[in-house]
C-alpha cells in the first residue's frame, strides 16, 4: 500500500519567505469524508487535476493518487462536501527535506500551516526555526476538518487574542 509520512505545523513567522520557490495555487474540495478516510479533488494552478484517497490517523497514512482531465474536476466540483479550501503552497527546501508551507485564501485566512514529508516515522527532521507548534496529532488541522468546520476554535482564539 503506499503511504505518506508527513509532519504538521503551525507556521509563527515569515522566515520562509526568504527561501521559497515560486508559489503553485491549489483549489481542492472533497467528495467523501469520515473518520480516518477522504476522497479529495485537486486542481493546481488550473491546469492539472487529481484524485487522492487517503486513510488513516496521524504521521503515517495510505494515500492513493491519480491525475483525472480537469474536465471532470471541474464537473465533481458541484458535488463537494464542505467548503472548496483555496491556498497557495510554497516549497522552502531545508536541509535534507522540503517544507511544503500552504497560505490559506478565503474563509481559513489567515492560516499558515508547514508540512514535512519524511521517510519514515522514526526519522530526524531538522525542523526550521520559523515553524510553530506541531499540529501533526489534532486532526482539526487537517484539511478535510478545515473544509467541514472552518478554521480551529484554538486557532480563531489565538487571533483574536494577537489583534
């Protein structure tokens, strides 16, 4: 089965910015929800579509993924569950990795959230200092809860208390 092992964390500075490629915007919606599984349509930059499943808690997950004509994800769009999630994603390459760093647009502004792909679970990440708290293990970090629920109460709080 494939899998993804990937890392989670709020983002508290825009030290990134410095080392950033150029950014790819992604429109993503999702067809199916529960718990441990989603059925998500992607679009980047326009351009190109895919269908991804994935299941699973936490750092180690299954994922399947598969191109589709962007035709058909337009045409799935008007099936989503939840809100349509719109960012831009930015790859700031560090040490032997990179940190994917996702700016949310719309309603999940002003959320910044970095995710690290590593090899496997007990591998060592040298972590970035501008990156914040993990958030690897709270699931309402997770897209799929950002489509059904908006932005984490912790999260709006946090905010609010910054103005």
């Amino acid at each position: 089965m494939p899998t993804e092992t990937e890392r989670k964390f709020l983002v508290q500075s825009d030290g990134w910015r410095s080392e950033a490629g150029p950014p790819r915007s992604l429109r993503q919606f999702y067809l199916g929800i529960r718990e441990a599984f989603s059925m998500r349509v992607r679009i980047a930059d326009g351009t190109q579509a895919w269908l991804t499943i994935k299941s699973g808690k936490g750092i180690v997950r299954h994922e399947y993924e598969y191109a589709i004509p962007l035709v058909d994800a337009l045409e799935l769009e008007a099936q989503a569950v939840g809100s349509v999630i719109e960012k831009r994603r930015f790859e700031v390459p560090h040490g032997r990795h990179t940190v994917e760093v996702d700016v949310f647009a719309g309603v999940l502004a002003p959320l910044v959230l970095a995710e690290i792909e590593a090899e496997d679970a007990a591998a060592v990440v040298e972590l970035p200092a501008w990156l914040g708290p993990e958030v690897t293990h709270d699931g309402a970090y997770t897209n799929a809860a950002l489509a059904l629920n908006g932005l984490p109460a912790r999260h709006s709080r946090a905010e609010a208390d910054a103005s």
